[in-house]
C-alpha cells in the first residue's frame, strides 16, 4: 500500500467517525414558512440552486474547511455556524466593484498581489500555497506531518526574506502567512514588497432583489412548497432561476419569509400574472441573466474545464449562486491558458475568485 492510500484511509475513517457522531442536519422550518402542519408537507422538497444547496449540507460537514496556510490544522472543528449566502447582484446587474474576468487577467511581467500560505522546505524555494478548501484531520500534538502544497497550485517566491516573516517549523519545513507584492512570470513571482497577512473581509450578506410593498413586507404563509407549485417552476427551468429564500427582517419567529424568483426570459409581468394564480405568499419577481437550466449546462461546463485541466490550479467550480447571473469559479490566476479554456463556456458568466491579483 502506497502512502496516497494511507492518506485516503484515514481521511474516510476520519470522516465516517465524525459524521457518525453528529445530529441530522436540521429540516426547514415549513410550518412558518407555509402555515401547514401536516407530516405530509414536512416531507415536500425545497427547491434552490445548487450552490444553496450544499451551503445547507455544510451545517453537517466538519472535514471541508478553508486555511490561510495550506495546511491541515491539529483540530478538525465542527461547524458551529449557519451557511452564509455569497454576494449577489440585484436585478441582473453586476455588483458594483466586481471585477470582470479582464479586469484579473494576470500575463508574464506584470505585477502581482498574493495573500496568504508560505512553505518553506529545506533546500528547495520557498513556495505561496493559495487558501482553499482542504481536509481537516486532527492529529496528536507532534505528530503532524510537514505542511506541502499541491504542484498545480504552488508558485514559486524568489527574492523572499523569511527571516521577516513569523513562521512555525513542522517537520524541519517552515511555513506562515504574508501579503506579498511582486512580478509574475510562469508561476513565479519576484518579490518587492512582503507585509503581515492581511485576513480577508466577510462578503455583507445579499439583499432581496425587490423594495419592499408600502407598509412592508407581511407576514404571512406561502405554498411554494407545495407540488403543484414546483412542478410549475419546473417547468419553467428553461425561463425562471429559483427560488430563493430571503428574510428581509431577521430569522424570528413571526419575522416574513420572501421567496425570490429571476426571469431570465419572456415577459417578467406575463409570468407574475400567470404564476400568481397559483401562488400565495411574499414574492419578489426580477430579472436575471441565466435560467436554471443556463446555469447547469455553463456550471457543468466550468466542472468539465476543472477536471480536465489540473494545470490551470482551479481548485472550486461550477457552483450555481444567488443571482442567477454569473457561475462561481475559484482558481490559482486568471491566466491566458485559462482564459482560452474558458472562452467557450462564456466569460461573461463567470464569477472568478482568484488568489493571484493583479496591481494595475
């Protein structure tokens, strides 16, 4: 047995020992959003994008978390927190300040912003290791294993002061965290500048794409839940995104729930007049560039790109967002080579999170 399969091992020992100690995720609360209390609706499916969705399963998930280092941690804490929806845009127009795709191309001689993960093993480069989602496995005191970081994802540092830097030494490989500031050459970056890390800032939470009705948003009970209605908007895959559920005046009890729907296509008033005769409860109708079923083919598309090309260090992709505007993609940089592979998916619709930035 190779040392990749001990790996894979304990990673599924670990996991299956974890989640067999955990509660079942928690349900939604259909009973206030519908104003039912039969078993039977308590068993209707809740329709979101897939990106909701699995915000919704990492309330059980303890193994996937984010380091600033690239390293596993000693612990593998349980989350102890809600799933936080990622910015959005209202109405179909990109968010202000959101970078296009352009606007982070990185090319060969241009300077170049990074934040986070050092290592630094004897005898070889030191290297930046991009934060990223990694697998937390709890090891005894001492017996962690050297932090490293994956080829594709690794970039070199030349002209990097360590002695500068706060590092701890595992296994005789140090490693820490830094903002550095230099030139970019073929995963490579020429250091002129190095600073404390900087730690990101939480994104606000989206707004509900719609103002609110004079006197405010009631409230009262929806059937959005029901059958009937899903298979409406099912049908309708082709025309609408969502829905997705907001609360515009907090979580509490009697609080209003507002379930917000795009249209990507046709008449947005012809569909309200429609879809309100079968509809009851807070509704929240705006445009949006993308259907569900545009989503899922470019959400496929950018996870077909991030199988097949490892050497462009995209380490998350093809999550469908809150807005129905734009696909979300998380890689190392924005280079040439990606642009190229991404052309045909339509840059237009990505959203790219990238740790290698651009100083312009």
């Amino acid at each position: 047995m190779n040392p990749t399969d001990k790996v894979d091992d304990l990673l599924a020992k670990a996991g299956a020992e974890w989640r067999a100690g955990q509660p079942s995720a928690p349900e939604p609360d259909l009973d206030r959003i519908t104003g039912a209390k039969t078993s039977a609706q308590k068993r209707r499916r809740w329709v979101v994008p897939a990106l909701a969705a699995a915000s919704v399963a990492a309330i059980a998930t303890a193994a996937l978390i984010v380091l600033p280092d690239g390293q596993e941690p000693t612990v593998a804490p349980p989350p102890n927190t809600k799933a936080v929806p990622t910015p959005m845009t209202a109405g179909g127009t990109v968010q202000a300040g959101k970078p296009s795709p352009d606007d982070l191309l990185v090319r060969n001689g241009d300077r170049v912003e990074v934040n986070g993960g050092i290592i630094a093993a004897p005898g070889q480069q030191p290297v930046y290791c991009p934060s990223r989602p990694v697998i937390a496995i709890g090891y005894p005191p001492g017996k962690e294993p050297a932090p490293s970081c994956p080829a594709e994802y690794a970039v070199k540092l030349t002209g990097l002061d360590l002695d500068r830097l706060s590092l701890k030494t595992t296994k005789g490989v140090r490693s820490g965290v830094a903002h550095l500031v230099g030139i970019w050459n073929d995963k490579t970056i020429k250091v002129e500048e190095q600073s404390a890390y900087r730690p990101p800032v939480q994104a606000p939470l989206p707004p509900l794409p719609c103002a609110a009705p004079p006197g405010g948003w009631p409230s009262r009970p929806s059937n959005m839940l029901t059958q009937r209605v899903q298979n409406f908007l099912d049908a309708k895959a082709d025309q609408i995104y969502g829905p997705i559920t907001f609360y515009p005046n907090g979580h509490s009890r009697k609080a209003p729930v507002v379930f917000s729907i795009g249209v990507a296509h046709g008449d947005l008033e012809a569909f309200r007049k429609t879809f309100e005769t079968i509809h009851d409860g807070n509704l929240c109708l705006h445009p949006v560039k993308l259907s569900r079923t545009e989503n899922e083919r470019i959400g496929n598309a950018v996870s077909t790109v991030m199988q097949k090309r490892k050497d462009l260090g995209i380490y998350s992709g093809g999550g469908q967002g809150f807005d129905g505007d734009r696909i979300g993609v998380s890689m190392l940089a924005f280079t040439e080579q990606a642009k190229s592979a991404f052309a045909p998916v339509g840059l237009e619709y990505l959203d790219l999170d990238v740790a290698v930035k651009p100083v312009r």
